[in-house]
C-alpha cells in the first residue's frame, strides 16, 4: 500500500469518512459503529439496562461481539450468573459469544472483527488497543453500550489529537513495553484528558504489530479516549492473513513523517525501565529502582500477553530455575497465542523454569487470580498498578517489561540492572 503524509488526524479522518465530510475537534457528532464488544463484566449489566427500559430491537445486534474473558472461568456463583446472563441475552439477539479463547482485544484483531478506517466501542476501557490497526476504538461504560446496541451508533466529541512522533530503533534489551512506559512517563496520567493520542513517524515501520498493541493499549492510561497507530504494509498483511476487512486502509493510513508533532521520541534513547507504585506513569531507570524482594511475577495480560512477550520471557529464564518461594504465572492473552506457545516450546521453557500457565483472560490483572496478600511485592506486565488493583491494598505492584520480569523471577528482586 503506498503511504503519503496525512494532513489531518487519523481520528478526524475516520471520522469524517463515516460522516461523508470534514469533522473538526469540539463538534458532537453521531456516527454508526462498525463492531461493538461487551464482555462477561460489562455485558449483563448492558443486557439488564435494556431489559430495564422495555428495548427489545437492537439495531446494533449484528455487528456485537460478547467475549468471557475477565470471569472465565466462573470461579463463584456470582460470576456463573453473569455468564447465564450473558448467554441468554445473546442467544435471544442472535450475538455471537467467545468463551475462554482469551482476552477481547487480543481475540478480536486476531479473527479478523476489526478493520482499518472504521469506529469501534468496547465495555472495557483498554478498547482502545484497536488503534493499532488503524480502528478509531473507545472504551464505553456498559450503559453506553447498550445505547449503542439499541441505535446501532455512538454520539462522541470529535477529539483533539495529540501526535507523538516516533524515530529510530530500540537498542538491544529495551521493548515496547520500555518505550510505552517511557512514554508514559512524559506525557502523564492526565496529559492527554479527553483526547485522542495519534503515533506518527518513521518509527512506527519497524515497531512489530505486538508493540504497536502496546502503544494503543496504555493510551487510556493517559487520560485518552483513543490511542492510534495509522496502517502500513507491515499491519496490513497482519490483517489480511486474519481475514479482515481492508477496503477502508486508505482512510487510516500512518503518517511516515511526523511534521509538528506534539512529543518526539527517540526510540534509541529509550532504556529499561520500572513504573513504581502506584501510578504507571511514575516511571524510573532499573538502576534507580528500590532493591525489594519480589513475592509474585506475572507476565500477561492485554499489555504483555503476547507471543513475543512470552518469548522474550523464555530467552531469560530457558535452563533456569525461579527464585525460592516466589510465584511467576503465565497468562496468555489468548488461546491462539498459547498453541503458539506450546508449539514453538516456549511454554515447555517457561514451565520447566518453574511457572504456573493461568487460563488465557483477564483474571491475574485484576487480582482475581494470583491475589496479592499483604504487604506483597510484584512484578506484572501488565498496564496499571493502582492501590487494590490486584488484591491487598497494602501490596505493591511494579510495571515492567517482560524482559524484567523475567529477571524479577529469577533473583526474586526487583532488577538494577539492565541485561547484559
């Protein structure tokens, strides 16, 4: 596909083309939606609200997704009546329903549901990793999900965009999660409120697909209500090996150059680095971070869940064993990518290394598996390391690469020092 400098956001232009016209920030406007998800947290409850008020024609039915992937599977009564909910809510509306294959924003770029150039909602505020393939995504409550079921569209602000021109390469032992969370670090929690964030230059071609998921997915941990990474012809095999719909790639192409961007950022100068508790953005050098033991490592989630984060992993720990008395647990992001795993041995690698394989879904990031006690200490791939997030609220949560966590598990100490 060939690629040419866009002169206006990749937010306003997928917008505008869904509306026929040029769209400007602060403009309300309503747009129909292309795909919408709900998922076994968010979809009962949008199922009850519309039972609540009488709705029973859903307009946006064919184009809804459920995935069961933050309570599956059930491991109480409580989350085994979401489920019945759920099930039945879809089955009467004709909604297709993925159990236990993994974590929705993985699942659905990975069977071919989102396509470039296109608006889509998710009841999860990580829909936004859909940016990395060119997919206006936004996090929706899940009362505004059912809105969204029942018209079929979405009304939204048109955001301002913030770009964040990217250039270079990342040196030996730094990964996307090093860079997002360097990111992170200049732009803030609050940095980008309310808009969208847009990644541009000539960086993004050699960023692989998984960090590029990376970039969209911790936008939202700026405040944002997109992150966006425009299609090149790396993104555009990725889908169309997946089956994906195509035709709409030219609204969402990236923008190569980068002109008058925001925040630049030099992917050279990028180094390994820890988010502290708790915020992700209080990022620090590995040779600044506290010398703390280390109770739990997990390496998962819609952030580091992928197969090259399990194989950076398996790179550090293949012959090794973890440190005494600590807890490393595997989560992949979805049951494609664990086959992969297990077919490429990486998993065989992982699991002799002494882990714990977790179901593909959500649960370990949100404390539901894997809880921290009291006073706990963990490394995790994961994007937020709020107080609470992932059990005692007393425990303390450090965001890292892979690549760190794996020598978390290791030493059973949060790492100094870069690798080697």
């Amino acid at each position: 596909m060939q690629e040419k400098q866009a002169p206006d956001p990749l937010a306003e232009r997928i917008l505008g083309a869904r509306l026929g016209r040029p769209v400007r920030p602060g403009e309300i406007v309503a747009v129909e939606v292309d795909r919408i998800m709900a998922h076994d947290g968010s979809g009962p409850t949008a199922a009850r609200a519309l039972e609540r008020h009488g709705i029973g024609h859903l307009r946006g039915a064919e184009r809804a997704v459920i995935v069961f992937d933050h309570y599956y599977p059930p491991a109480s009564e409580r989350e085994a009546e979401l489920h019945s909910v759920a099930r039945a809510f879809a089955a009467q509306y004709g909604i297709p329903v993925l159990a236990g294959v993994g974590i929705s924003h993985q699942v659905l770029p990975e069977r071919g549901l989102l396509a470039p150039g296109t608006v889509f909602v998710g009841g999860d505020s990580h829909s936004c990793t859909a940016g990395a393939f060119g997919v206006l995504g936004i996090g929706l409550g899940a009362t505004d999900v059912a809105g969204v079921l029942a018209s079929g569209h979405v009304w939204l602000e048109v955001p301002e965009t913030v770009r964040i021109r990217l250039e270079g390469s990342l040196g030996p032992g730094v990964g996307g999660q090093d860079l997002i969370l360097h990111i992170l670090g200049l732009v803030g929690t609050s940095g980008a409120l309310g808009k969208a964030v847009e990644f541009v230059g000539p960086a993004i071609e050699g960023l692989e697909i998984a960090d590029r998921m990376k970039l969209a997915n911790h936008t939202v941990e700026m405040g944002a209500v997109a992150g966006l990474v425009g299609v090149d012809s790396r993104c555009l095999a990725w889908l169309e090996d997946r089956g994906a719909d195509v035709s709409q790639a030219d609204v969402a192409a990236h923008d190569p150059v980068g002109d008058g961007a925001d925040f630049e950022v030099h992917l050279d100068q990028v180094e390994p680095l820890i988010a502290l508790p708790s915020r992700p953005d209080q990022v620090a050098p590995l040779g600044t971070a506290p010398d703390a033991k280390v109770d739990q490592v997990f390496i998962g989630s819609c952030a580091g869940g992928r197969l090259e984060d399990l194989r950076v992993a398996a790179r550090v720990l293949d012959g090794e064993q973890i440190h005494p008395g600590l807890r490393l647990l595997i989560g992949p992001a979805s049951a494609e990518v664990l086959d992969a795993a297990m077919a490429d041995g990486t998993l065989g690698i992982l699991l002799k290394a002494g882990a714990t394989l977790l179901p593909p879904g959500c649960g370990a990031c949100l404390g539901r598996l894997g809880t921290l006690g009291a006073g706990e200490v963990a490394v995790a791939t994961q994007n937020r390391n709020f107080v609470g997030r992932a059990g005692s609220s007393s425990s303390r949560l450090y965001l890292a690469s892979p690549a760190t966590a794996a020598r978390a598990a290791l030493t059973g100490r949060i790492p100094r020092e870069t690798a080697s």
